[in-house]
C-alpha cells in the first residue's frame, strides 16, 4: 500500500468518526430540548375535569386522598390526580375536596351520570369509608383548604341562572384556575369560601321548584354551616351553638356573599326570610357584612328568548317570575330595601353594603350553557340592562357603590389570575370585614364598660351640648 491510499484512507475514517460525533451531539441535545407541542397535544396536557369528592376521613391529608381514590378506582399511571382543596365538611363528619384529574377517569365510572357511590374496605373489621365523588357541586362546597383555628368570615358564592357551582366561577382561559379556590383563601386566610349550586336546566328541566324554594335552600344550608368554632358534633346540636356564643358576648362570624344573576335573587330572598325567620335565623341576618351582585337583574330581565325553550316545561313559572318589571321582582325589591333597613332598626348599625357589577359585553340572547356547546343565532344583548342593577342601590347616587366589568354576563365573574377586577373584589371584601369587626368590637366595648361610663361614651357631646345651650 502506498502513502497516497493510506491517507485516503485515513481521511474517510476521521470523516465517519465526524459525522457520527456531531450526529450523537444533535441526538442528545435534541432529545433534552424542549419539544414542540402540537395544539391537540397541548390541549390534552393543560385541560383537567375538576371533581368533588367527600366524605373523606378527618385524619386525611392531601397526599392519603390522593392513594385513596386511585385504590378504589384501580387507575393506571396515565391519569393525573391533583387535590386542590381539603376542608372540613360543615354538614357532615368528614372531609370535602376538589381534585383536577387529567386523563380519562370515566373509563372507570358509569358513563351519563354526574354521581358516583364508591365504598372502601377501613382499617377495622367491617370497618368501610363511604365516598361521594361527583361532578355536578350541588349545595355547598368548601373550596378553602386553610387550617386556622380563627375564623373570621364565611363566604359563599352563588351562582345564577343554569350555572355551575364551580364551572361559573372558572377560568376559560386557564382551565386548572378558579379564583374562589385558587386566590381567595389566601387572600382571606381568616375566612372560609363556599360555592353553592343548584338546578335550572333551560332545557329538559323536570324541575318545578320556585325561587323560594330555592332561596329556602340556601337559608337552611347558611344556617347548618353556622356554629360555634365549628365543633364537631352531631348536626342536631349545631343550631344551639351559635347562640350560645351570642349569650356569651361574643359576636358571630361575619357573612358575605356573592352572588351572580338569578344568584343575586337567591341571596335576596333568603335574607328576606331570615329577618322574620328562627333566633339563628335573625342572628345570622345581622352578621351580613355585605354582598357583591354581578349582574343581577333587581328588576327583571329580558326573557323573551328564553320562554320557546321552557314552553312545556315544569320551569315556566320559574323563569317567567323573572321577567323585566315582573310583580315578583317588584315585590322582592320592596321587601329587601325593608330588610336592610330593618337592620338599623334592631341593631343600630348602617345597613350592609351593598356593590353591584354590570357587564360591559352583549352576549348571545339564546341563553347557553357553561361548557358553551349551546349554540345561538339571535342578535346579542345585554343579559341585564342598567337601570336593572342601579335601581337597587340603596345609597342612591354614590357612584362608588356601581361598577362595571367589561365582560358579558357569563363569563364577568370568571377572574383570571391577578386580574385587576378579582383586585377590586378582593378589596370590597375586605372592606366589609374591616367595617364588621370594628363595629361588634365598639359594640363589645360599650358592653363591657360599667353602665355610667357606657352611658357617657353612646353621646359623649351631651353635656357639651347642654353647657352651651343659649336658652339656659
């Protein structure tokens, strides 16, 4: 072999070693550079179906609720389990979650049913833990999962017409996000945050209940959750506690809510009930600190478009009594505006603050659903009109009391995360909590002092005012 085909030969081998090298180098980098995520793909790693699941055993934590659903389910590594909230139950022994699930879990469960009964053998013979895992997050639903003993402040937010407990609250944009659960606690670490949900299908509804029943539902809901530091005991007991407390000088926790279109409505009525209702009854009725109202038509609604659709439909009466300056509306205001002022009356105190948010968007008038697979081919409208929400501020033209949110009427209270409108709520929500507890803790004081000091500090300009009188 001559110097010429060595070298030929040298320079094909170092050319295979080069290129082998560079092709290993593009492999690793490759395969530890980020990918590139189709759309169907992305949408499959980011969207998660929130489940409810309760009655979970005191001792649980979030990672013992974690193994055990997956236990009863008997699910495979490819569906994502997420526990979001963990929180007392108010109503019953046991626990409350929310749990985001990413994969197909009703591959396990009876398809067409938004409930599921599942049983799981305990530690004792004949010992079982009883789970409800559902979808639907009818009634109320505990979406804090903070641990303080001191508990300041319940909130409850209610949904409106065919809404979702949760779902109506919910990011569309950012599906694992829900302000109420996500950034409320922790901006309230001293209160609890419920949603409450209720039935009223548009569509195929069998439903024949009334806004009063309705409104009466939440009434006994606010009331069983009301107790004395939440002691667990037996249901029955619960009513006494609250009282006990009032007895013993101590004011109750103050109530907020929020409500949301035919929510709005719900809250109003059932406020109405309670201030002629039970001693608790009466005595939650004086712990409201204030309400926020998106979107609530005080005076009715344009109900024109939705009538077609519950025309046979046990729901008519329903939907009906909601129509723009209905004799049932008109009542309702009249009634609410006496009983906030019934308050100052009993109490003494300045009525509860009451905000109202209008939306700054049409929507479709074909009312849809909150998934938003209904589809509309009417001209957009406003879902509620000003003059509707205005009317029933009670502080007349204080512009500070209205706002406006530039959404249309479903999605105004679904806040992204640190959205400026969530800001706002946020700090009305403060601000009746501040004014709550200074004015029980004036109260307190004006208790507690001896009855000639007491006397003194109720009028302290009275013997001012006599010493300077000219016709003395």
């Amino acid at each position: 072999m001559n110097w010429f085909n060595l070298v030929n030969l040298l320079s094909l081998y170092c050319y295979y070693c080069f290129t082998k090298f560079f092709s290993l180098l593009r492999w690793s980098f490759w395969q530890h550079a980020p990918q590139k995520i189709t759309e169907p793909e992305k949408l499959k790693i980011e969207q998660a179906k929130t489940y409810r699941l309760r009655g979970i055993p005191n001792d649980f934590d979030s990672r013992k609720t974690l193994e055990l659903l997956r236990n009863v389910l008997n699910l495979k590594e490819d569906v994502k389990f997420k526990v979001r909230s963990l929180a007392d139950d108010p109503s019953y022994d046991g626990k409350v979650a929310t749990v985001d699930v990413t994969g197909d879990l009703r591959q396990k469960l009876d398809r067409g049913r938004d409930q599921w009964k599942l049983k799981v053998t305990g530690e004792g013979l004949n010992d079982y833990i009883h789970l409800t895992l559902d979808t639907h997050f009818l009634r109320l639903t505990p979406l804090h999962s903070n641990s303080s003993d001191i508990v300041e402040a319940d909130v409850i937010a209610v949904c409106g017409l065919e809404g979702h407990g949760f779902e109506s609250f919910k990011d569309k944009n950012a599906p694992s996000y829900m302000w109420l659960r996500d950034s409320l606690p922790k901006d309230l670490p001293k209160a609890r945050i419920f949603s409450f949900g209720y039935k009223t299908e548009l569509e195929d509804a069998d439903s024949f209940q009334t806004i009063s029943d309705l409104a009466s539902q939440l009434r006994c809901t606010i009331n069983g959750i009301r107790s004395y530091e939440d002691v667990k005991l037996p249901y029955d007991y619960k009513k006494f506690l609250i009282v006990t407390r009032i007895q013993q000088g101590e004011p109750p926790r103050s109530l907020m809510f929020i409500g949301h279109g035919l929510g709005g409505i719900l809250i109003k009525q059932a406020l109405i009930h309670m201030k002629d209702g039970t001693k608790l009854d009466r005595i939650n009725f004086d712990a409201v600190a204030g309400l926020l109202f998106f979107g609530v038509p005080s005076r009715g609604m344009g109900i024109s478009s939705l009538l077609p659709t519950v025309t046979h439909q046990q729901n008519r009466d329903l939907i009906a009594s909601l129509g723009r300056d209905s004799t049932f509306c008109q009542d309702q205001e009249t009634a609410f505006r006496e009983a906030l002022c019934s308050n100052l009356e009993r109490t003494g105190r300045r009525p509860p603050e009451v905000v109202f948010f209008d939306e700054g968007l049409v929507m479709p008038t074909a009312f849809e659903q909150f998934d938003g697979d209904s589809e509309t081919t009417n001209p957009p409208t406003p879902f509620t009109d000003g003059e509707s929400v205005y009317y029933d501020c009670q502080y007349g033209d204080d512009i500070d009391q209205r706002s406006m949110i530039v959404k249309n009427h479903l999605d105004m209270v679904k806040f992204r995360r640190q959205e400026p409108y969530y800001n706002t709520v946020l700090r009305r929500l403060k601000t009746f909590q501040r004014d709550y507890l200074e004015t029980t803790q004036r109260e307190k004081l004006n208790k507690d002092l001896p009855a000639e000091i007491s006397a003194y500090e109720k009028s302290p300009f009275d013997s001012l005012e006599a010493s300077t009188d000219p016709n003395q």
